[in-house]
C-alpha cells in the first residue's frame, strides 16, 4: 500500500530526474566553460533578490528604514511621511519644519527621532529650521488654518461608484485600504472637503495618487488614477471629481482608497457612511 510519505518521495524523485535529464542535455549541447557560467549566474540571481515590505507596513519593519532619506523631484512632505508610515507632525518636527512644509529637493530628511508625543505641538513658521540647501527646486503646500481644521469634523463620502472587491486588513503585507471596482475613466471624488497635499506618481505600488488633508488628524489617498485633475495646494469640496479611475498593476480597472488617522492606516468603512 502506498502512503503519503511513499507519494512525496515518488514525486521528489520524479522531479530529480527531470532536473538530471534537463541539466545533462545542456550539458551535451553548451560547453563546460558556458554552461558553469550560466548556472553560477542563475544561483547568484537568486540570491541577491529582495522582497521589500508594502510601502504601507514599513513603520511595523523599523529594521527596513532607513535613518535618512533624500528628497526627490515632485516628493512632499506629506507624501514622504505616507511612504514610510509616518505622520506628517512627527516628521516635521524631527527635521524642525514648520508649516507651510516647504522641503527641498535634493536635500536629505531624518526619518528617525524621539517616540512622537500624543499631543499635537503647534509651530510657528519663524521658529522652525530650514532644511539643507539642494541644487532643484523647492516644493510647499499651502498651510491651512490649524484652529478651524482641527475643530471642524470631516464628513465623509464615497468616493467613487461601484463593487469593493476588497477590505482593509490590519495584518501586514495585505490591504491598508479599500479597494473599489468599476469602469477605466469613471469619476474619482474627494471623499471630504480638505486640501491637495500630494498629486504624482512617485510612490510606485500606488501609480497616479492624489492625497488630500482633511484635518489635523486625518488624509485620504486616492491611488491607481487614469488622470489627476487637481494640482497641489488645491482646496477641495466633498464631492469634487479630483481624478479618474484607472488601472492597478494587473490590469483591473479600480479605486485604492486609503483613510489615515495621525499617520496610521484606518479601515474607510469606519468612516464612510452606510450605501442605500
């Protein structure tokens, strides 16, 4: 009778002398010299890839950051902060910039610093630091008016129509957002009324993203856009159409959709009102 530990072997062995027969014909049809080079070039291949943590998870990866980080073309502070997991206060103040948040490409961010405190510290602009001299141009948002941003509550609004064909998850490596399906071209809308702090295409897993700043408190995402029709700086009304939808990377048309409270992800369906 054959058992199953019978079975893995047989199969074990089956696979072996594929892999004997596949490497002796090499052998027979590719010189020595070649055909070393070839699988020594295979094995170092393998070995030297690099499986990096989403852009989402990388706060819970503290080993993965790095302790700096250089500010390129078209990045904001607050898109930086978005990237490795922080909240944009928390960055600011580790790298003594104040609103409006101007940063300067070229220059160098620290992305390490004291265990943020739960209060809010307000800054003036005349106290803080500038960052480092760069050779590019520089980039800044707008600053709003932290009193009324911070007292005025957001309401929320679906920001787009159609099917979710997935949830948040707060385990790592799966889905920090919402991600709504429907039709290449349809509308994207501000899920709240808020500013642009972000419109590019500089974090790579998100494509075309636009994220605006509600409050304080909270940003939303909009990522995996055809078209972004709004610029930076730009204040925004509930409802407005900020994008188009476009494609993720396997090609199904959808919204990723992102709600972040004090620089951590949040699951939107706590927010978002019930569909009738």
């Amino acid at each position: 009778m054959e058992t199953g530990f019978t079975k893995q072997f047989s199969t074990r062995s089956v696979l072996f002398r594929c892999c004997e027969a596949v490497i002796n014909r090499l052998a027979r049809s590719i010189p020595w010299c070649q055909l070393r080079w070839l699988l020594l070039s295979l094995i170092l291949g393998a070995c030297s890839r690099e499986y990096l943590a989403p852009l989402a998870d990388r706060t819970e990866s503290p080993g993965w950051r790095p302790s700096q980080y250089q500010i390129r073309p078209g990045d904001t502070l607050y898109s930086i902060a978005w990237e490795f997991g922080f909240d944009y206060r928390t960055l600011a103040r580790w790298n003594n910039i104040g609103p409006p948040y101007k940063i300067l490409s070229g220059s160098w961010l620290r992305l390490t610093g004291s265990v943020p405190s739960t209060r809010t510290k307000r800054q003036s602009p005349a106290s803080s630091a500038q960052p480092a001299t760069g050779k590019t141009s520089t980039r800044q948002i707008a600053s709003t008016k932290q009193s009324t941003t911070t007292l005025r509550p957001v309401v929320w609004r679906w920001p787009t129509s159609g099917k979710i064909v997935e949830t948040f998850s707060p385990r790592l490596g799966e889905n920090r957002g919402l991600n709504i399906g429907g039709k290449a071209g349809q509308p994207i809308k501000a899920a709240g009324a808020g500013v642009v702090v972000y419109a590019g295409e500089g974090l790579k897993t998100y494509g075309k993203m636009v994220i605006i700043k509600h409050t304080d408190e909270f940003l939303s995402a909009y990522a995996h856009n055809q078209k972004m029709l709004v610029k930076e700086g730009t204040r925004v009304s509930a409802g407005q159409k900020i994008a188009t939808m476009g494609r993720d990377s396997s090609g199904t048309a959808l919204l990723h959709f992102e709600v972040r409270r004090n620089g951590k992800p949040t699951d939107p369906l706590k927010h978002l009102p019930p569909r009738s």
